[in-house]
C-alpha cells in the first residue's frame, strides 16, 4: 500500500471517529452512527487483509522445523528434549505416529501422548512489502500454488509457503545438499513458448496427446502428471548447464550469519544426555585415544589442563536405537535426520556442521581450536593470544594447514560463547554471539566435484576441539545446515533448473518431505502474496520469521 492510500485510510477513519459529535448534531440518529462505524470497519479490514497483511494457517511440515504444520509435540524419554512430529493429515486420514527418533539423542520410541496433536502455526504475512519491493532470496513467501490455484474440493485458493533460493534469470544447481547459481546461461537458443503462463511448468497433466513424442518422456510420481522436455521451461538438467557446473561455472549460494542460525538443524546437545547409555556412547564428546592429553571430565563439560595439546573428538550415533531392540553403534555418519517426519534416521550425509561452546580461559597464553572435517578436509579455527585465526589442512597435508584469514577477538581471560560454522564453502565465527569480519577470506572454493565425497574422518571425527593451557569447555553442542534433497528427477547428485524472467524457484526447508520447485516448477510474480513476517499462535512460539 502506497503511503498516499496510507494516509488516506487513517484520514477517514479519523473524520469517521473524532467527527462523531458533529454528525450526531447533523442527523441525530444514533443508528445509522453505528451503521456507518460498522461499514467503515469493514472496509477497513477489508482494505488491510487486500492491502496490508493476512493471517494463515500451515497444515502441512514442508517448512519443518521453521514452520510448523500439524503435529504432536513429544518429549524423549532418554533426554528430555522437546520436538514436533508430523500430525498432517494423508488422503483424507490424520497421521498419528507410532515412534519417531529423537532430534538430539536418536533414541527411538513410541510417544505417549500420539493422539494429542495440535494444529500448525498461524504466520501474519505481509502483504505490503512485495508492493515496495521485490522478493529477496531466502524470504518465505506466501503465494498461490501454480498448478492449482484454487482448491474445488475445499472451495478456496490453495495457498503454498516456501522458501525462495532461486531468483529471475538465474540457474540454480542442487549438488550433494547444497544450492549454487550462474547468471551465464540465457538458454536464448531453445523453442520460443506458445503461451507465455506457461513458462513456471516442470511437469504437465495427463493425458499425453498425439503430438507428444518427445523421447525423454516419463510419468512422475503422481500418475496424472508426466516429465515432457520439450515444455519444461525450467529446463531440467540442461545439457550446457551440468556442463557449466561440472566446469566450475557456477558458484555457492552463501547463507550471512543470520540465515545460517535460522536454517540450521541440531545434531547434539551435550546439556542433554541419554539416561540409559554410558561412557562415549552416552557423551559422544570424549577424549581422542591418541591425542587426547590434558582433558578430563567436568560438569555437563570438559576440562583441560597442561601445555601438551590435547583433543576431544565427536562421534555420532545413528538416529532409531533404543536399549532393548537396537542397541547403539558407534560412530555413524551425520545425516539429514529429521525427527518431525519418521522413525528412520536420515538418508544423506550431511558435511556442513556448526559447533559451539562455552569456552572458559585461565589465562592470555591459553589456545583453543575449534575443528570441523568436511570430505577428509579440515577446517579450524584458532582462538590465541587475542587473535581468531582460519586455517583449512587438505586431507593429504594435514600437518600443513593453510592459514585463510584472521581476525582481532576481546578473548582474553573469562568466559565466552563461540560458533563456528563450516556453511555453504564458507568458515563464520560468532563471540559472544556476534560474527566476526573476515570478508571475503573466510570464503574457500566449492568443493572438488570428482573427489567431494565421505571419507572416514568424517565418521570417525567430523567435529574436534583442541586446547592448549587451562580450558573449561561447557554449554557444547553440534549443528548441521539444512541439507537439500535430491527431486524427482534428479540424476546422480545434481540437478539443475533454470529460472524465467518474471518467475522464483522455491524450497521447502524440510526438504525431504516437501513438494515443491523441485517436482512442479517455477512460482510466477503474479502468484506471490506477501512475505511471513511472525508467528502468531500459539503463544509458545511467537516469534518473528527468519
């Protein structure tokens, strides 16, 4: 809304409501007050919901754990912690589950309370900003489903909500969990469209016609729709496209500071430890059997004394074991487990991670490092004398870490927050909560497509913390980003898609159980309605959108 019909509208209202004495002087009838108070409300309403903003509601959890849709929060009987499962409601039936995993500790178990489901969250979006400008990347959008823009059957518009990673004219490239992009590729060479609406279609409802003969044709996982090339406007792995990506044309879509905390997923909490486990098996953090000098066991925590560098490492536990059944195997792969869509423990490895702690120093000569391996690389970062220095040590000179970049810290003696995060070919450092400023040198190249793959570090020791001198380490817990899975037509471990003028390509952020971009396609401007500014209701998760 312009601020000229801004002005507008607050003017009325205020002749409508400060001018009551004087029509009640004109017309004397206290009727036809309340009549115009009422009209005048309306209107009002009406013109703020067009205008301004409108509350909805989430059904489903393609959002998980952003946005919630129906669900039964439980509670894990091992570590207490607290997590939503999916309640939504398939072909007509409500989801009641029967065991899920746990999103801490993976403890597997039947929850007591699978009837109690509540509904989704209740988001205000705004309607007014894409008036002023347009959708940004990683917004989430509320906007009118393509396919089906109104729904027969519950005789109202069928409204998605998503988050948008792709924007006008760009290709966006999925690979082993991650987004990249190039504005490179026109595609000016391919069939001009006969009707330009159609320009957001990936795939096309049946039946085929005669004229359909294209080679490439196959039905998808509804049976009504069918993968036609020749009218996929987003061009699906184009052949000059993998070739571009495949060359190292495209580069890494890099979330800032702010996005990598809103999109991230937890692996493990150390304030939260399983009841029945013991020794590694329970902490998962110990001391590293050969390297491991100077460290001992403190409260919820770790301590380290001495001037020989010592090394606790993280080993992860596979989610969907329980005591009696399955017992715990150690270590296993960190994947993109979700505990609010089933039982079983994710299907993808998952190398991007994030690792903070409480850090107390004793004293100015104290050093800390904080390690994360990424495809038998490692990265760190170093916290000495005051300095926060990134090294990154390919995984065949591991002695001969390379430095990246540095940066001044307050980090002398006492205690801090820190993070750091291995996201999107990027290193960040947090203290005390706020990122340090490295630039651009924080930055590393997108990872070697022929080689980018697990190696055993990665199991074995995908995080580490290293300390020389008087060290307490507590509040320590280990992320994951938010992993991208493969689509439906998705071959190998990438998939590209073109993005028309005019259009956005959106994602869900529980990617494994979301329909979007990935399956139908592009969203058109015309179709987008505002952007989720807050959740509403229920008053436990108030809270403003990121």
């Amino acid at each position: 809304m312009s601020n000229t019909t801004t002005s507008k509208v607050l003017g009325t209202a205020f002749n409508v409501i400060v001018g009551r004495d004087k029509k009640r002087h004109a017309h004397g009838d206290p009727t036809r007050e309340v009549f115009e108070t009422v009209v005048f409300v309306v209107v009002l309403v009406l013109m703020l919901k067009l205008f301004v903003a409108e509350a909805f509601v989430i059904p489903t959890g393609s959002m998980a754990n952003t946005l919630w849709g129906d669900q039964v929060k439980v509670e894990c009987p091992e570590c207490g912690e607290s997590f939503p499962v999916s309640a939504a409601v398939r072909s007509g039936r409500r989801t009641v589950p029967g065991r899920t995993s746990c999103q801490n500790c993976g403890n597997s178990f039947s929850p007591a309370n699978a009837t109690d489901w509540s509904s989704g969250d209740r988001v205000l979006v705004g309607k007014y900003e894409y008036h002023v400008r347009g959708p940004q990347r990683f917004d989430i959008p509320v906007f009118r489903f393509p396919e089906y823009p109104y729904s027969e059957t519950e005789l109202s518009a069928m409204n998605y909500i998503k988050r948008l990673v792709g924007l006008p004219g760009e290709t966006i490239a999925i690979y082993k969990g991650d987004l990249y992009r190039t504005k490179e590729l026109t595609y000016s060479d391919r069939k001009p469209v006969d009707r330009p609406e159609d320009l957001w279609r990936l795939r096309w409802p049946g039946p085929l016609s005669p004229t359909d003969n294209d080679p490439g044709i196959r039905q998808l996982g509804d049976p009504n729709m069918f993968y036609i090339p020749s009218r996929d406007y987003t061009y699906t792995n184009a052949p000059e496209a993998v070739d571009l990506f495949q060359k190292g044309g495209f580069e890494p879509i890099r979330k800032n500071p702010a996005e990598i905390l809103a999109m991230r997923r937890l692996v493990f909490d150390l304030e939260k430890l399983p009841s029945s486990l013991k020794g590694a098996l329970r902490t998962r953090w110990y001391p590293a059997p050969d390297a491991g000098a100077g460290w001992e066991d403190a409260e919820r925590g770790f301590k380290h004394s001495g001037e020989a560098t010592g090394w606790l490492r993280y080993q992860h536990l596979e989610p969907g074991w329980d005591t009696a059944r399955n017992p715990p195997k150690q270590p296993a792969e960190i994947t993109d487990h979700l505990a609010y869509n089933s039982p079983q423990g994710g299907s993808y490895w998952v190398p991007d991670l994030i690792v903070e702690c409480k850090a107390e120093f004793g004293s100015t000569t104290d050093r800390l490092t904080l390690e994360l391996t990424k495809a038998g690389d490692r990265f760190q970062a170093v916290f000495d004398a005051g300095v926060c220095r990134l090294y990154l040590a390919n995984e065949h000179e591991l002695d001969k870490p390379k430095l990246l970049a540095e940066q001044p810290t307050k980090i002398t003696t006492g205690r801090f927050d820190l993070r750091f995060a291995n996201v999107d070919s990027r290193l960040t450092v947090w203290v005390d909560g706020k990122p340090l400023q490295f630039g651009t040198a924080s930055d590393y190249p997108s990872p070697d497509r022929e080689n980018f793959d697990k190696k055993p570090g990665d199991t074995n020791e995908p995080a580490r913390i290293g300390a020389v001198g008087s060290i307490t380490i507590s509040k320590l817990s280990l992320w994951r980003d938010l992993y991208y899975t493969p689509g439906e037509l998705q071959t190998g471990n990438l998939e590209t898609h073109y993005v028309q003028p005019g259009h956005y390509f959106c994602l869900g952020d529980n990617s494994a159980s979301s329909a979007d971009g990935r399956s139908w396609g592009l969203v058109p401007d015309r179709l987008m309605l505002g952007r989720a500014v807050v959740v509403y209701w229920p008053l436990s998760r108030v809270r403003v959108i990121k």
